[in-house]
C-alpha cells in the first residue's frame, strides 16, 4: 500500500499505537543491562548469572527493540503485518516469563507489557487491518469482530456506468 491509497485505519494505528509500549523499556533494559555489563558490573547480576550474560542481554533487547521498530514501520506502511504480530507475541511472552519469575522484577510492568500486546494483537488482526496489508480477511474473523463493532466489511464500488437513478 503507498501513502497516496488513503489513511490508515484506525484499528492499526491503535494497535501500532499500543504496539510501542515496550520500546521505552527495551531502550532501557538495553542501556541497563550494557551497562553492567560492560562498564559497571554489578554483584549480584540483575538478570543473568554472569557479566557476560549482561552484555548479552544487552545485546538481545538492542536486537528486539530494532526488529519492533522495523516491525510498527512495515505494519504502518501496510506491506506487513507479521513481524509486528511476531514481536507483540514475544513481549507477551517475555511479559508472562517475567510475571511467573517473581526474581525478574514486579509484577506490574509484566502485566503492563501483556496487556499492551494483548491489545495490540486483537488490533492487528481486526479485518480493517486484513485489509490494510492487502488481505482479505477470514469469514470467522469477520463474525468474531462483527460483535464487537470491528468487523463492519466494506461494500464492494458501485460498476462505473451503471445508474439506478432515473
């Protein structure tokens, strides 16, 4: 989809929207785990068992914030959704790993990062969205979404000259 094909729906800037919670975090983490890892370690470490294992850390949420960023872009230019959707499942993920390992951190920015994807997941796969990467989307999404208001499906354009006006 190019610039010139119109706005982006709102079910995917919500979800692109949403979809950003973990960057700050991710930015973070980066700078916190790259730093105790490489500059001042800190005994014990924060969530390895090495120095090392910091600076890989470090390494790997420099790597995701990266690849959800390009992620959001592709999803907001409408020539992919995937990626976004694959790194909205990692953060749930890494949200849910986090909640169940109370030694990783509180609660609350775990539930906070599920949620969000959560969110932003529902979001992506609303048949608006289907459309805005150029899909179509699946009848049951259609019907589950229909419920909720989402799922209103566009009528097809009128065939040019044709009129039923007399």
């Amino acid at each position: 989809m190019s610039d010139d094909d119109g706005p982006t729906p709102g079910v995917v800037t919500g979800a692109v929207s949403v979809g950003t919670a973990p960057l700050p975090f991710l930015a973070v983490y980066t700078m916190l785990f790259l730093g105790h890892g490489l500059i001042h370690p800190v005994h014990p470490p924060d969530i390895t068992s090495s120095q090392r294992g910091e600076t890989i850390a470090g390494c790997v949420t420099a790597a995701l914030f990266v690849l959800l960023c390009f992620g959001i872009v592709w999803f907001l230019n409408g020539s992919r959704r995937w990626p976004f959707a694959i790194m909205q499942l990692a953060v749930a993920g890494a949200g849910v790993y986090f909640l169940v390992d109370s030694t990783k951190g509180g609660p609350l920015v775990s539930v906070l990062l599920i949620l969000a994807a959560a969110v932003a997941l529902a979001l992506a796969f609303a048949p608006a969205a289907w459309r805005h990467v150029g899909r179509r989307s699946p009848r049951p999404v259609d019907t589950a979404y229909g419920t909720v208001g989402l799922g209103v499906r566009e009528e097809p354009e009128p065939v040019s000259g044709y009129s039923t006006a007399r």
